[in-house]
C-alpha cells in the first residue's frame, strides 16, 4: 500500500477528514532555484533530484522525530516506517544524479541547495501544517 493510502487509513481510523491541498511554499522556493538555462538539460536534472532528495530528506528527519517521541504506539511504527521509506528515497535520488553526472560535481550542487534551503527557512513563516 502507497503512503498516501496508509495515511488515508489512518487519518480515517481517527475520524480526521483530510484538509485541502495547499501550496508547499518550501518545495516552490527550492524549485524557483532550479538552473533555467537554455541547453542545460544535466544542470535542471541535477537540480530537480536534488530538490527531490532534500524534501525527502527533510521528511525522514521529522518522521524520525515523531517515530521517537509521540506516544501512541501505532503512529510510532507507522511514522518509523514512513521514516524509513523516506531515508531510501533520499538515496535513490542522489544515486540516480551520480549515475548521470560525475559525484563531485552532485555535492557541490548538493552543498549548494543546503545554503539555499538555509536561507529559505530563515524566511519561511513557521506553520504546524507542514510536514513533507
């Protein structure tokens, strides 16, 4: 079962309706960095997994948190599991950049996108809603 599935369940096994979809301002940020230049096609891939890996990243680190201090013992394993999941797509991304372009040349790019995210945050509104 996917996780939007899994989450789907849970949400309905404690009577919570699933709120409306509202814009990531965090992943539109990041996104609004990707290279746009003409005939840079390695350069927008790269940034795109980038982008990808980050988010993922970001959520295995907030699954993390949630699986090691919520009480319920039903949502620990179920956010460990999710943590998880996210951890192996975190990899995935960054191995499939090194597979298509020199590994030095994806951390550099990598280390790049952490100043960016960096400075994105400090200007992000702090919400309670955000989660991936």
């Amino acid at each position: 079962m996917g996780h939007f599935q899994r989450v789907l369940k849970e949400l309905a096994k404690r009577n919570i309706s699933l709120g409306r979809q509202r814009k990531d301002e965090y992943v539109n940020q990041l996104r609004s960095r990707i290279r746009r230049t003409s005939g840079d096609q390695h350069g927008q891939m790269l940034d795109n997994l980038l982008i990808n890996a980050l988010v993922e990243a970001r959520s295995c680190e907030r699954f993390k948190l949630l699986s090691e201090h919520i009480a319920d013992e039903s949502l620990r394993k179920f956010y460990r599991e999710l943590m998880i999941s996210e951890a192996g797509h975190y990899r995935t991304f960054i191995e499939l950049a090194e597979t298509y372009l020199p590994a030095k040349q994806v951390r550099e790019r990598w280390k790049d996108f952490l100043i960016i995210e960096a400075e994105i945050m400090t200007n992000l509104e702090v919400r309670s809603d955000r989660m991936h």
